[in-house]
C-alpha cells in the first residue's frame, strides 16, 4: 500500500547522458529537464542523449 502511494508522488526518469563539451555526465532526468537542456539558451552547448533501452 505504502509503495502505491509513493509512486503517485515519483517523477518518472529517464537514464540520459549529458555532454557539456568538456565532461559526460550520467544522470537521470525527468522529461522537463530534458526539454530544458534541449531549449534553453544557457544549455545551447549541451546535448542530451537519453537511453531507450535502459539495462535494468
């Protein structure tokens, strides 16, 4: 009961790797941060790839 409850609060991520030009970085992020990486001007140097098939 308590795990049901507490997956209506549970953002759903996404395993994504983030290439700044310099590092990579391994994250999971929610779809909104995603489309803000790929929008925002202050992200214009970054890509984000994310992993459709996830291993787990």
């Amino acid at each position: 009961m308590l795990k049901k409850l507490l997956s209506i609060f549970k953002k759903k991520t996404y395993p994504c790797i983030v290439w700044d030009g310099k590092c990579m970085k391994y994250l999971d992020l929610t779809k909104k941060q995603i489309e803000e990486f790929r929008t925002l001007p202050k992200y214009k140097n970054y890509s984000v790839t994310i992993n459709e098939n996830p291993s787990k």
